[in-house]
C-alpha cells in the first residue's frame, strides 16, 4: 500500500506521477508473473498536462477536449497519458508510439503480446495493473454513504450478495456494497466482458476476505482467480484481480 496521506489528495494541481502499490498475489508468483501497480492522484499541474497531452495521439487530444466538465478531461489526459508511458517502458517504444486499439467496449487493448494491463480511476485517482502471460483487473471506487446502494444492489448483486449484504448492520453496509462492485468490476474487466454480462451471474464475497465464489461465464472456474483489496488514498478502495489468461 503507498504511503499516500491526506496532504495527497489535495486540490492543489501538482506533479502526478504514478506510484507503486505492492501487492501480495499468491497466484502471480505461483505462475512466475509479477503484478506490478501503479497509482497516480490528481489533479495535474498545466506543465504535467501538456507533457502529458504530447503523448495522445490526435483521436485522444480530440477526445479530452469534448468533456464538459474540464476536470473530466484533464483526468482522461492525466489517465492516458501515463498508460502510454507506462506501457512503453514495458514495450520498448515511446509513448506516442504505443500501438493502442479500442475493444469492442472501448477498453485500449494491444495486439500480439503477452502483457496485460488494466485502467480504471474514480474522480482524480488512476489506478494501473500491468502482468503477463494473465487475466487482469483492476477497479477503484470513492466509497460513500449518501448513495442508493441497496437498489444498486437489488439491480446488480446476487441474490447471495443481496442476503450478504442485508445481514450486515446499516454502518457496515457502505463498505461492504463498495467492496462487492469493485471486486464484480475487476472481474468482467479482467474478462473483458464489460457490464455486458450479468453481474447476478457470478458471486464475490463483501468482506475483508476478497474471493470470486462462484461463477458462470463458460469456463471459468472460481478457484482459478485471486483477488487483492488495497486502499490507495484514504476515503476510496481499489481491487485488482489476476487469473488464467484468455484462451
């Protein structure tokens, strides 16, 4: 886990650089694959931005610009421009020159390689997962009390989640709901599956005892995946995933 503070999550436009998070997965180093973890806070000075933004190419400058809400596109810069850097220390090429494609989720994908990497970020906080010869992924959420999760339960839990969830004293409940969504979004993520896929289809435990217990995507098997929480600054939850790689 960083030694990220609340003085981290600041308002105050900085630097952002990526930081590592060390994570104890018994399945990667059971397959000889290291999973390295980044994670990166914002906002991002105008001088990071625009070394940054150099990185994009033209489609993804054109993109940041459509946002709204220009914290949103300077989060996508910040987001994108570090996964170029990231994947090109691991390629060998520079960040422009990483050969990007966008799946049919529009998940950025790379073609004839073994490396897995994930993206995910909520607000100004960006996390990454890189591996190989895996499955990967990767969520992170800001974990709050003023949102309907008990109808976002009833929409998207199991119904083992469901009764799970509804065991747990109204204080623990937050946490609990935020711990099953990122761990249930981690895993479509790592499948590539998207929220395409029914979420009711497959179980994950809500406690401090991360584990995919059941699942019915077609060949996978449960026990074959593992997870790992971690919180990469205070008031959010992160969960990345790694199991078998696609076959």
């Amino acid at each position: 886990m960083p030694a990220w503070t609340e003085e981290h999550f600041t308002a105050d436009p900085r630097a952002a650089t990526p930081e590592p998070i060390a994570l104890e997965l018994s399945s990667g180093r059971a397959l000889g694959v290291p999973v390295d973890v980044y994670g990166v806070v914002g906002p991002a000075d105008r001088s990071t931005l625009a070394s940054l933004r150099e990185e994009l190419n033209e489609a993804e400058r054109a993109r940041a610009e459509r946002y709204l809400d220009p914290r949103v596109g300077e989060t996508f810069v910040l987001s994108r421009g570090w996964l170029r850097r990231l994947l090109g220390e691991r390629l060998g090429v520079r960040a422009h020159e990483v050969p990007l494609s966008f799946g049919e989720h529009g998940r950025p994908e790379l073609a004839d390689t073994t490396l897995s990497f994930n993206v995910t970020h909520s607000g100004p906080v960006v996390l990454y997962a890189f591996a190989y010869n895996v499955s990967l992924g990767i969520d992170v959420e800001r974990v709050r009390t003023n949102l309907a999760y008990n109808e976002i339960a009833q929409r998207y839990f199991s119904e083992r989640e469901r009764a799970t969830l509804g065991e747990l004293p109204a204080s623990e409940q937050p946490l609990a709901f935020f711990r099953g969504w990122t761990r249930k979004e981690a895993y479509l993520k790592a499948k590539g599956a998207g929220l395409t896929f029914p979420l009711t289809r497959f179980d994950v435990s809500l406690d401090d005892a991360p584990r995919l217990q059941r699942t019915e995507i077609a060949e996978d098997h449960a026990e074959q995946w593992e997870l790992h929480e971690f919180a990469p600054c205070p008031g959010f939850i992160g969960c990345a995933i790694v199991g078998p790689p696609a076959r």
